[in-house]
C-alpha cells in the first residue's frame, strides 16, 4: 500500500503531463525544462554560496550542460538561456581566462549567443546586434525592465569576448554596441547584480586612455556606485578597478592598496556571493604579481 | 589549468619565478610607450619584438612595454624621454615632427595615392631620416604606418567647401595639419585629440580626420555618419629610442636592436594595412557611407592645395625645401620610370 501510492501519484502525474502535452502541443522535454526553472533558481544560489573554488570549478561545467540539455528541449526559453549566459560567463572569468584565453573567449562567445537568443524576444537580433548602433540604440530604448537580465549578460559576455579579441577590429567596433545594451540596463535597473552596470562603466571609462575615449573621473564614480549597491561587500569591484583604472592610470600605489586588501580580506562577510569574492581573491594574488611588470 | 588554491600558488610561483628571470637581472632595460592598447596586433608585434630581442641578447636587453597611452599621450611621452624615465616609443608623425620634422615629407597631403608609392621614395629618404633621427638625439629603429587618412563627419563632405562650414578638428600643435587647412581655407577647431571624442559627441566638433583602423579604435566612428574615401595623406609612424639609452649599449646590442626594430616595422606596417582594410568594410557594416573620389574636387585643385601647404611647411622650415623637392622627383621617377633620374 506504502508503495502503491507514490507509484499511483506518479502514474497521475505522468498522465496529468501526457494530458497537458497533448492539449497544448508541448513536448515533454519542454515541460520539463520549464518546470526546472525554479530548480535553477536554487542551484544558481547555492553556486553563489559556494566557497570552494575546485568544488565550483568541477560542478559548473556539469550544469552548463544539463542547462545546454534543456535548451535544446525549450530553445525558447529565455530563463534558461540567461541562467546558461551568466554560468558560461562565471566559469570563463573564474577558471579559464588567465590560462587560456582563447578557450575562455570561446566561451564568452557561447555566453553571448544564449544571451542573443534570449533577446530575440524582445526582436533584438543579429542583424541588429552587428549592424549600425544607432539602429540598435532605438530598438533597445524601447525595452522595458523584463529585458535586464538578457541585455546584462548579453553585454557582459560580449564585452569580455571583444577584450580578449582586441586584434580584431570587427570586435573592437562592436564595443560600441555592448555599451549600447548596459546603458538600458543602467537606465531600467541600475542595482541589477550588485549594480553589474555601473561595474561595467568603472571597466569601460577606466581600461582606456582619454583620447580612446577614456575617463577616469566618470570609472571612478561608477566604480563608487557598484560598491554603495553592494554595500562595499563584493571584492571584484576592487578587483576590477585595480586591474583596469589604476593600472591605466598608472596609479601603482592604489593598485596595490586595493588588491592587497581584497587579498587579505577573510571569508564570511558576503555568503550570497561568496564564490565572486573567492574567485576575486585568486585573481588579486595573480594581480600582484603582475605589478613589478605594470609599473 | 585550475585556479583551485593550490595549484593557483604554483602558477603563481612559475610565474614570479619567470617574471625575475626575466627583467631583474638584464644589463639593459628598455621601457617603451605606445598608444597601442595591450592585446592588440601592434602590441603583439612589438612584444614579438622584445621577445626575440631578450633572447637572442640572452637576456642582457629586456623591455618593459606601457600600453595603452599609460604614460600619457605623444608629447608627454617625448617629455618623459628626454628626462630619461622612459628611453623609448612608437611615434605617429604627430610625435615624430618634434623629433625630426623633415620625415613629415612622406605625410605631405595629396602626395601619395598607393603603398607602392610610399614605399619606393621611403626607402630612398631612409638613411636620410635616420641621420635626422640621429642628429636629434634620437635613432629610428623601424618605420611604422598608420594608414590613410580620411575625412570623417556628421554631414557629407563631398568638397572641401563642403568643410568650409561645417567645425572642423586640427589637432592642437599638428603644423602639417594647420598648413594644409591654411592652403584650404578652412578655419578648423584646435584640440588635443584626447579631447576629439567628447566634442563630437557635444557638437563642439562634427568633422574628424583619422584613418579607418584608428577611428574604429578611438571609437570614434560612433559619433559621424560619413567618410570621403579620397585619403589626405598616408600617415607615417616610428619605432624610435633616445640617443642616450641607445649609445650606452654595447655594438652588438645596438645591431640588433637596429635589425630586429626595423623587422618588426615592416611586420607592423603589412599587420596595418591589413586592418585599415578590415576596418573599412567594417565601417560600411556599421552604417558609416562612403562618398566615392570622383564625388569630390579635381585631382588639379588638390595637387594646387598640397603645394600651398608645402611652401607655408617650407616657410617654417618645418621641412626642407629641397626635400620636398627630392621626394617630388622621386615619385615622378616612380610614375615615369622610362624617363626616371638617377636618384
């Protein structure tokens, strides 16, 4: 009787799906992969959480495929193409690009196709994304705030991509349009990922020389509303302004006050995003050894 | 590779270890500015460079590269080497006119209409240039190019009238480019070109030079919707170091950076007009329309304007009356090789 009931259950639940399918016209694979969305959520959190960098490392590529695996059930899914952009994302800027850029640009690229195909719904496309910016800017204006996540991590993969790719110049003239999508996302959720925007601008006004279009004064107010988001508890806002503003502005003393500090920074005070401030610590140990060279 | 802790230290260490090696214990280190930002091919030639340089001296040359315009722009970086903190760069002409201003002659507007051309009276004037180099205590180890430059704007430019009234930028201090608006009778805007930017997008400006490659990189090509595609001049480029770091080297070292700069010029000069030419159709891609040349004024007027920017150059003695004379026959030598004077 104990086990007749959940295999009763089960069977109703089976017939209740095999039901709902034939109504709809929606495949079982796609059911599920919608239903996993909320699955997702969870897992999305507790990678956040996690403190151990090899345990993430190993566990990451593992949910990229399962994600890759429901997508090719729901394509249209664009909870699962975000979810799969940011954790492609995560992965390359955590593990492979300081050992091996090209793989890591390989990947941003990835990152950057989910995200595309995401905001495809929104009638973003290709065409758009790699046409005149100008087209592209009055498209994405007219998008409301459901679009943040996709344009974040569609801008934030591409960006990465072209800063890996910077012998191209078809890369080097999309940069333009990468900005063109934070600039949405600044406008409709400037506190989107511990203000991930505002991030995005200390990187893109600080990693160049003024007359590339660079700006110091306007990387380091971005940099300062990042850290006021995140009430100055995610160490990669250190991180990047280190490696991209100080050493641009060839400030070596600040470059290495703030790595130093990050480095020597103990675990605990930020458990939601425990694995970005791990993944920050690693990468200012390697900083710090860049510096002899920088300066 | 894994950034797990431990293995993370062992890179880490690998790479203190090779960092030490390399640059702690030469005899001579070169630092070296560019604007060239870190990643891109000009600066993966030219750390190509140092690579072979380091090795083939068996590590008593180093170079320590700054990117990007780290150390400001050209005349900051010239400021910086004539106080010995940086003894080397890669000049554009802009740079290189306040080392030796004569080289110019090879950006003279309206002169050059293909590489082929640049290239034959270059080598020809190449000995010269370096004896000027050298007499302003300077050595042009390579040659650079940055391409051809092209009139972009907000409005069509189809004639220089065109430009008469539109605010144009001259780049603070450039006395070639304030010669050739002088012959054309155009009033430009003078600013630094850190400035160019921001003032396209305040209005303060709506017409830039620039080549292809470079107005992709400075992004520029964001804020103008059109390019004249009858090119200006062939802006030129140098590998150069100070006297004073190059004369302390020992004879073997000055050979070889002499031999390795001016083979990295020559890669440096095929990689750029190989991208000025990628950037181009990436310019058509990105909504950037091109006014054709023969949309523009007669080859007789322009060749009317150069000579008018030449004798204000001549006046200045920002170049040499007889070098421009030279450069003029050589490249009728060029054209005209059945009738060519033995130069």
């Amino acid at each position: 009787m104990t086990l007749l009931k959940p295999l009763t259950t089960s069977l109703s639940i089976q017939l209740l799906l095999l039901g709902i399918t034939l109504l709809s016209g929606c495949s079982m694979g796609k059911i599920v992969a919608r239903s996993s969305t909320s699955i997702l959520d969870g897992g999305v959190d507790a990678m956040n959480r996690e403190t151990d960098l090899l345990l993430a490392e190993q566990a990451i590529p593992a949910n990229i495929k399962l994600m890759e695996g429901l997508i090719t059930e729901d394509p249209d899914n664009q909870d699962l193409r975000v979810y799969t952009a940011q954790a492609f994302y995560g992965y390359a800027y955590g593990f492979v690009e300081l050992a091996d850029s090209e793989r890591a640009k390989a990947l941003y690229q990835r990152g950057f196709d989910h995200a595309g195909k995401a905001l495809q719904r929104w009638h973003i496309t290709d065409e758009l994304l790699q046409g005149d910016p100008d087209k592209l800017h009055q498209a994405v204006s007219k998008l409301n705030k459901s679009a943040v996540p996709a344009l974040f991590w569609a801008a934030s993969n591409w960006a990465k991509r072209i800063d890996l790719d910077r012998t191209n110049p078809t890369s080097i003239a999309e940069l333009a349009s990468t900005e063109i999508l934070m600039r949405q996302v600044l406008k409709l959720q400037p506190d989107y990922y511990y203000g991930g925007a505002s991030l995005f601008y200390g990187v893109y006004y600080g990693s160049r020389a003024p007359m590339f279009g660079g700006d110091f004064t306007r990387a380091d107010a971005n940099f300062s509303a990042a850290r006021k988001v995140s009430n100055n508890r995610l160490l990669l806002i250190d991180v990047l302004q280190a490696e991209y503003l100080e050493r641009q502005r060839f400030d070596q003393a600040k470059f290495h006050q703030l790595l130093t500090e990050v480095a020597n920074t103990p675990q605990g005070h930020f458990p939601e995003m425990a694995l970005a401030n791990q993944i920050a610590r690693a990468r200012a140990r390697y900083l710090l050894i860049k510096e002899e060279e920088w300066f | 590779m894994v950034l797990n802790n431990k293995r993370f230290l062992s890179v880490i260490l690998i790479l203190g270890i090779l960092l030490v090696s390399r640059g702690a214990f030469a005899a001579h280190v070169l630092k070296f500015a560019t604007l060239a930002p870190a990643g891109s091919t000009w600066m993966n030639l030219l750390e190509d460079w140092a690579t072979e340089v380091e090795q083939r001296s068996e590590g008593r040359l180093h170079f320590k590269f700054y990117p990007g315009g780290i150390q400001g722009d050209e005349p900051d970086v010239l400021k910086k080497i004539r106080f010995n903190q940086l003894q080397g760069a890669a000049f554009s002409g802009h740079g290189i006119g306040q080392i030796y201003s004569p080289a110019r002659v090879m950006e003279l507007p309206y002169l050059f209409n293909s590489f082929a051309e640049t290239d034959f009276v270059r080598e020809k004037l190449m000995p010269e240039f370096e004896q000027g180099f050298h007499d302003n205590q300077f050595e042009l180890l390579g040659w650079m190019e940055i391409g051809f430059v092209h009139i972009f704007s907000k409005e069509p430019v189809r004639t220089l009238d065109d430009m008469k009234s539109r605010r144009v930028w001259l780049w603070q201090g450039d006395p070639m480019g304030k010669a050739f608006f002088k012959a054309s009778k155009i009033q430009p805007v003078p600013l630094s070109i850190i400035d160019v930017y921001t003032s396209l997008s305040t209005g303060l400006i709506d017409t830039v030079y620039s080549t292809p490659l470079a107005s992709i990189a400075m992004q520029w090509f964001t804020k103008v919707k059109y390019m004249n595609d009858t090119p200006l001049t062939n802006a030129m480029g140098g590998l150069v170091v100070s006297r004073r770091f190059f004369d302390r080297l020992p004879a073997d070292l000055q050979t070889l950076l002499r031999e390795t700069g001016k083979a990295t010029g020559k890669r440096l000069v095929s990689a750029t007009r190989e991208d000025n030419q990628k950037s181009r159709d990436e310019l058509r891609k990105r909504g950037i329309t091109f006014i054709a040349s023969d949309e523009g004024i007669s080859t007789e007027k322009l060749i009317a304007i150069r000579d008018i920017a030449a004798s204000e150059l001549m006046a200045q003695n920002y170049i040499p009356e007889q070098l421009i004379e030279r450069t003029k026959t050589l490249l009728h030598d060029y054209r005209n090789p059945h009738t060519a004077t033995n130069n």
